[in-house]
C-alpha cells in the first residue's frame, strides 16, 4: 500500500461540507472519494487535515490516502481533475512517508475571514465573502487581535457541538493579520489548530469592535472567561476559507 497526499480547493458554496453524511447530502469528501473509486478502481478513504463547515471555502485543502496502485501521482492528479465537478480542483498529488497523516502531522494551518465592507452588496462575492454594512475602525480590530495571540484557552470562541466536543480548548495562534483592499478586509488567522467554529467567532467579536459595539480591552475579558456567551455572534460561513496548512 502506497500513501498519498493531495492538496486541493473547492468552492463550499455547493457543499453541505466536508463530510460525508446521508444519501443526498452532497459533500466534498464524497465527491472526492466517489472520483478515486472511479480512477483507482477501489473504495479508498481520505483522511482531510480538518473538515470545513457548510458553505466554507479552502485554497489550500490537504487529504491523504493509502492505495494500492501503479498509478504516478501525476497522473493521479490529471485523473482527477478530468473527471472532479467544476468546484473541486487538485493542485497537486504526491506520494508520502506510510506514516504521514493529514490530520495528525499538521503543525499549523490558516484561515482567511473575507468582509466586504461598503454600502451595497456585491453580485459576484456574494458566496465569497460576509457583506457588512456598518463602517469598520481597522485600527481597533488590530489593537483587539493582539490579545488572541500566543497559547490561550479558547473556551469562549468555541461554538457547541456534541460531536465535535474539545476537551483541551487551548490552542496556540501563532499571528493575526488584518489587512483592507479597497472595500475588502482580511482576517488572516494562523494557529497550530483550532475549535469548532473558532474562526467565524473570532471574526463576529472583531467585527463587533471594529463596529464599536464593542471596546477593545473587552476582548482579554472575554478570553478570560472561557464561556462561549461572553464572545460575540458567529459570523456567517461564507466569508470563511481555509488557505493553508503546513506540516
């Protein structure tokens, strides 16, 4: 059995998700493993360095399988964007160590929150990006994000889910960056891993003292408290997308 690794994008806006789930529910892990089981001719299962939400995006998306094939991993890739759904592309297939894992040998990924900031939506964005209508003070987001960064207990931004329970919610983000383009604003978030729905918290709590429904130094409170009530809305899934991960 051979190990290998692919890195791809998709467009989440098609998707109920990364994985799998009942008849009908169309997910990116079962597009992805219905198209291997037509080149490979197996079943194979791919292991994803984490699983995307509903309408979240990824740049930057890692899987890894193991197979028994005489296939290159070139042409593994040529095989599977010829024959993936407009939405799914591969960027790249190589093989890898037996004991690479997608999930368990990654040291760090980064998520982008993408906010188009004006006074009128956009047609083509609209999947793309969270539009937000209320002027924002960049400077006081920045200010508000250098509090999540290094290890913290990130217990407040961490949304319920019971089969996604965290026991250990510290994580460690390694760096924030928050750039504006013209009316878009990035909120770039790089970390060693992350809570369910971490990053659309983070970015509803910024936006809320970027807005001014909030102060600035509420954010080391609401790290501190380690209660999900204390952090602000969940910001929509569409402005998500996972642009990296780094092993």
């Amino acid at each position: 059995m051979r190990n290998f690794k692919i890195t791809f994008e998709y467009d989440g806006a098609g998707f109920c998700g990364w994985q799998a789930q009942g008849q009908g529910e169309r997910t990116v892990q079962g597009e992805l493993e219905a198209v291997l089981l037509k080149v490979l001719k197996k079943p194979v299962k791919v292991i994803a360095s984490g699983r995307t939400d509903s309408g979240v995006h990824a740049r930057g998306q890692v899987v890894s399988f193991k197979a028994d094939t005489r296939m290159k991993p070139l042409e593994i890739q040529r095989a599977l964007n010829s024959l993936l759904p407009a939405d799914i592309a591969v960027h790249e297939a190589k093989e890898v160590k037996s004991d690479f894992h997608a999930q368990y040998s990654v040291k760090e990924k980064t998520y982008r929150y993408a906010v188009l900031n004006r006074k009128y939506r956009s047609v083509f964005l609209r999947d793309r990006v969270y539009y937000y209508f209320y002027p924002l003070n960049i400077t006081s987001m920045r200010k508000a994000a250098k509090f999540l960064v290094g290890r913290h207990d990130f217990k407040s931004f961490q949304a319920y889910d019971p089969l996604r329970a965290e026991r250990q919610t510290v994580r460690t983000i390694k760096k924030i960056m928050i750039k504006k383009e013209s009316d878009l604003i990035y909120i770039d978030v790089t970390a060693d891993g992350f809570l369910y729905k971490m990053v659309r918290n983070i970015a509803g709590t910024l936006l809320a003292i970027g807005s001014g429904q909030l102060p600035v130094n509420e954010m080391p409170k609401i790290l501190k408290a380690k209660n999900r009530k204390a952090a602000w809305d969940t910001a929509p899934a569409e402005g998500l997308c996972l642009m990296a991960v780094k092993y």
